[in-house]
C-alpha cells in the first residue's frame, strides 16, 4: 500500500511537471509571435518617448549638433505661452466638438442599419465607412474646394435660398472650428458604425424576442436593453474618440494649417509649427518636446479619469 500511494504520487508530480513544461513552451511561442510587434514598438514608438523626454531638457534645434541642457526651462516656457493655451483649448474644443457625433449619431445609425430585413443595409453600411478608408489628405484637399467660398456648399446654401451671400467657412475664425468639425465627423464616422454594429451584433436575440412577448416597444427595449448591454463597449469606444481627437493633426493641417488667426489651431499642428516649420524661426525640438509630453499628460490624466469612471460603472452594474 505504502508503495502504491509512493508510486501515485511520483505520477501526479510528473504530470505536474508535464503540464508545466508544456505551459513555458506555450508561453514561449507567444512571445516569439509577440516579438516583431514589440521590437517595431520599441523602434518607432518606445524610443521615441524616451528621446523627448531627453531632448525636452535641450535648447536644441535638430538640425544642428550643438546643444544646450536647459532642464525644466522648456516646460515653463511652454506653461507661459498663450498660444499654447490656445491650442490646448481648441484641441479639447474639437474633441467636445466631434466626439458626441460620433458616439450619439453613430450609434442610431448602427440601430437602424442593424434592424433585420432592412433593404440595402450593406450598400448603406459601405457609404458611411467609404470615407474611413479614403486618405485624410486627400480629403482635406478636396474639402478646401467644397467649403470654400465658391465651393459647392454655398452654391447649395445659395440655392435653397438660406445664404444671401457666401460664408469663407474655412477662412472666417467664427465658422472655421465648426467646419472641421463637421469634415472630421463625416470622415471617421464610418469606423465608430462598425464598433457599435459588433456591439449590437454580441446582445443575445432572446432578450428582444422575450421584451416583445412583454409588450416593450421599440423605444423601451434601446434604453433598457440596448444602451445597458452596451456600456462596456461604449466607453471603450468613448475612450478611442477621445484620444483619436486629441491628437487630430493631419486634417486640420490640410484643411485650414491651424488658421484663420490660429482659430482652429490644436496642439499638434502647435508641436509641428515649432519641431518641423521655419514659422517661429530656426526650429526648436527640445522646446516642441515639452510640449508634446506636457499634453500627452494631460490625455493620460484623462484616460485615468475615465478608467476610474468605468471601474464605478462597472461596481455598480454588478450590485
């Protein structure tokens, strides 16, 4: 008997060392699979982060190899600029501005492309996210014509008889803001179409089907089924939009360079004016630097926030 518990246990304790073998082999298959990722990471975004973080300290053009340690000069030179404050605020202006479209305007479209035996759902679905894939550039070149002053959108506003005579949307700093807003929800309003479709796509048909043997209408199953089920997947997408708008840089660099009067001015056109342009003069990384991580804070401040909110959220889903 003495043996034979011996002998059971040396086979549970092999067997302990099989399945752990077995486990290190898988991990290390994962990491082998995760390593071209990683390295690309480290290559193109890790490095980066760790170069601003010492070039923020340099009073350094990039251009030249002199350099000077300055410290934490860069910083409070960039706390003390007012035009990027104003950029700070238009950036978060636009994000306030694009993300509830986004959100609001893309979910009741996912509603009604995603109701069962809709006609030419897919060629719908297709026209909304042909904008999503088609280059930003572009776009804002084209919009640039279409939003001008003798562009297509006054020529119809003139039409209908609700414009007496053209507006410079992009060139009037009173309507310049809400212009590119409006470019950047056409454009990325496509993508946010698709997260809430695979969100609606995961509620189970059941609940529907039993809401309906209750009575509920239409409008009580959205706000009691629908919405509830697809919190999580909401403030993921909020989330998403949030930091996307934030670092907005390549359609309003196309569309109207930050201008009129850096009205639709945003921290990153801000950050590319000072790294990469002779418009402030002889270029300033180090100074750019400050900037750059002086903002990514305060996303990173906001994504904790959020973080935070959703944890809440979450706990009191669960009571």
């Amino acid at each position: 008997m003495k043996d034979s518990g011996t002998l059971s246990i040396f086979r549970l304790k092999r067997k302990r060392k099989i399945k752990a073998g077995k486990s290190l082999k898988n991990e290390a298959w994962y990491w082998i699979f995760l390593l071209p990722t990683l390295i690309l990471f480290v290559m193109f975004q890790g490095w980066p982060i760790v170069a601003s973080l010492y070039y923020a300290t340099l009073d350094w053009s990039g251009l030249t190899a002199d350099s000077k340690f300055v410290g934490m000069e860069n910083f409070m030179s960039v706390a003390k600029d007012p035009y990027f404050w104003n950029a700070f605020k238009n950036s978060f202006k636009f994000m306030l501005g694009t993300v509830p479209f986004h959100l609001f305007l893309a979910l009741v479209l996912a509603v009604i492309l995603h109701r069962p035996g809709l006609k030419a759902a897919n060629i719908f679905r297709t026209f909304i996210f042909l904008p999503v894939v088609t280059t930003t550039s572009i776009v804002g070149i084209i919009m640039v014509f279409i939003w001008g002053s003798d562009g297509a959108v006054n020529e119809a506003l003139y039409r209908f008889g609700l414009l007496e005579q053209p507006i410079n949307w992009l060139g009037d700093a009173n309507w310049s803001m809400f212009t590119v807003i409006l470019i950047s929800v056409w454009k990325n309003l496509g993508v946010n179409l698709v997260y809430w479709l695979a969100g609606l796509q995961s509620i189970p048909k059941d609940l529907y089907e039993a809401a309906e043997v209750d009575g509920a209408t239409g409008i009580k199953k959205f706000f009691y089924i629908t919405v509830p089920l697809l919190i999580p997947i909401g403030t993921v997408i909020l989330l998403l939009n949030v930091v996307n708008s934030l670092k907005a840089f390549d359609l309003i660099k196309t569309v109207t360079n930050g201008g009129p009067f850096f009205a639709t001015d945003v921290v990153s056109t801000y950050i590319y004016r000072y790294a990469f342009t002779s418009e402030m003069g002889l270029p300033q990384l180090g100074y750019a630097s400050a900037a750059g991580l002086f903002f990514a804070a305060a996303i990173c401040l906001i994504a904790l926030i959020q973080y935070i909110v959703q944890k809440r959220i979450k706990g009191g889903n669960n009571l």
